[in-house]
C-alpha cells in the first residue's frame, strides 16, 4: 500500500487508484474516511426529523451535501494552519500539506472551491437558517487553535461540530427553541465523549509537541469521562423529547443509541491502539440511532 496513505483511511484500494494529485486532494478534505461528514450530519437530521416535517428527502440530501463540503473544508483549514505540529506526530506526519505534497497555495484553492460547494447547499435553505448557519464560521476559524491554549479544544468542536442541529431546526420551524436548546446540548456532549476516545490514538506525540487534550487532561480517568459526557448527552437528548411531547412512552425511542454508548464506554480500552478508532467510528450507528429516535418522537 502507497505510503501517503494514512492507517485510518477507511477506502484505501479506491484511494489508492486515484492519480496522486487527486489522491492527495481526497485525503486532505479526508474523503477517505467519510466517519467525519456522517459525524456532521447527523445533528442536521435530528434537528428536521425531531422538528416534526416528515422525512424531508430533498433537504437531507442537500444537508449531507453540504456536510461533505464543509467538512472537507474545514480538514483543509485544519492541516494548512497545524502542517508544522502534523510534522512532528505519526499518525498526521503524512497528510498532504504536512508532508510537503500539496502546497499550500493549491491547499487555500481547494478549500474555496470546497467553500464554493457549502455555498451552493447554504442557498437552498431558507434565510433564518442561512443565518445560523453563518453564524458558526467564527467557532470553526477558531478551532485549529484551541489545542494550543485550553486542554479542551473537545469542548469547541463540540460546539462546531454539532451546529446542524441547530440549523435543521431552524429550517423547518422557530418556535420551541428549548427543544432545539436541548437538543443542540446533548449533542455538544456526544461529540466531547467521541472526540475524547479519538484523541486517545495520538496521547503519546501530543504530549511530547505540546498539543492539550481532553484525553491528555482525563488520564486514567477517561473512560468514566467519556461516560459522563455521554450520560450527560443522553439525558439532554430525553429532556428535548419531554419538552416536545411530555409523554413518558416517547423517551423509550432512547434507549438503543443509549444501549450503544454504554457499549462504547463498556468496552473502550484505552491501551488497544485499534480500540478508541473503531469506537470512535462506531458513532455513526449511534447518530443513526438518535436520528431514529427524533423521528419517531418529532413525527409521531
């Protein structure tokens, strides 16, 4: 396998047949590990599904669109801004920009025309939500940066990362905003205990560059913060079903995405190398299981 291939890409042989200019543009808006974009989009879905429009086909195609395009963006801003600190740790020493294979005039054009396509998905939506929407390219410009002052930057991608729950609420109603409240919070902490369990990989190099992390910062005790974020998710995601119906039967709906994460935290083995990447990526069952959930809760 070519060796500008990362260990966690989850398509290596399709990515291994691309031409290596286009290979290296795939890997650096991480196209091969699509675990991201499904990340970024679940929160989307729960926000329409739990606002009570139905299955709305058209918008979630336009919103998984737009979660490709802006993940993939904001993985080029990530590795153009940290290329001098993926130098220096193994699992990131040969992403594109870092390695010194895409330069970063040709990484700042690839990041405005992934830009370009999150702007056309922007411009289907109705003006409220492209004003939340908007709204958040303060929180994502400041993200790379966070590993470099707080041993928290889980808790500004927690903010980052689950944005669309916000704007598929927002997309389809703007009344109940306590639901969406609720619903946006519990989903800020799913992503704190997932992207605890990813940084276990790197514990090692961050420590030694200087890089701060919530899995640096819970030591020993990670398992049982990955529990609590994940206890906390979960009864925030039941407050925002309660808000909505008031109907006791409605939080069962719960119950599967809770059973999963209590899987993760059951068996998350922090000395496994392999372990925290396969729970991590295990997160999209678990959004699939919450988007589940509100639609069953929003569309009863």
């Amino acid at each position: 396998m070519n060796e500008t291939i990362v260990p966690d890409s989850e398509h290596r042989g399709l990515v291994a047949r691309l031409p290596q200019r286009l290979r290296d543009l795939a890997m650096l808006a991480r196209f091969d590990r699509p675990i991201g974009w499904w990340l970024l989009f679940w929160p989307c879905a729960w926000g329409v599904w739990l606002a009570g429009a139905g299955w709305q086909p058209g918008l979630l195609a336009w919103m998984l669109l737009g979660a490709i395009a802006m993940r993939g963006a904001g993985c080029v801003y990530n590795d153009i801004v940290d290329a001098d600190l993926d130098r220096q740790v193994a699992r990131t020493a040969q992403r594109p920009v870092a390695s010194g294979r895409v330069p970063v005039r040709v990484a700042w054009g690839w990041l405005l025309a992934l830009a370009a396509a999150g702007l056309l998905v922007l411009l289907q939506l109705r003006w409220q939500s492209q004003f939340v929407a908007l709204a958040s390219l303060a929180l994502v410009a400041a993200y790379p940066f966070m590993k470099r002052v707080t041993w928290w930057p889980q808790a500004w991608l927690g903010l980052v990362f689950t944005w669309g729950a916000l704007v598929g609420w927002i997309e389809i109603r703007s009344d109940h905003v306590e639901v969406m409240a609720a619903l946006y919070a519990g989903a800020f902490f799913w992503c704190m205990g997932y992207d605890t369990i990813y940084a276990l990989q790197d514990r090692e190099d961050d420590a030694l560059v200087g890089i701060r992390s919530s899995a640096l910062r819970l030591g020993r005790h990670v398992r049982g913060g990955v529990a609590g974020f994940y206890a906390a998710a979960v009864a925030l995601w039941l407050l925002a079903f309660w808000l909505l119906r008031g109907d006791p039967l409605a939080l069962v709906a719960l119950a599967p995405a809770a059973l999963h994460l209590a899987w993760q935290v059951a068996t998350l083995d922090p000395a496994d190398p392999d372990n925290p990447l396969e729970r991590f990526r295990s997160n999209r069952v678990a959004g699939a299981l919450v988007a589940a959930a509100c639609l069953v809760v929003g569309n009863a």
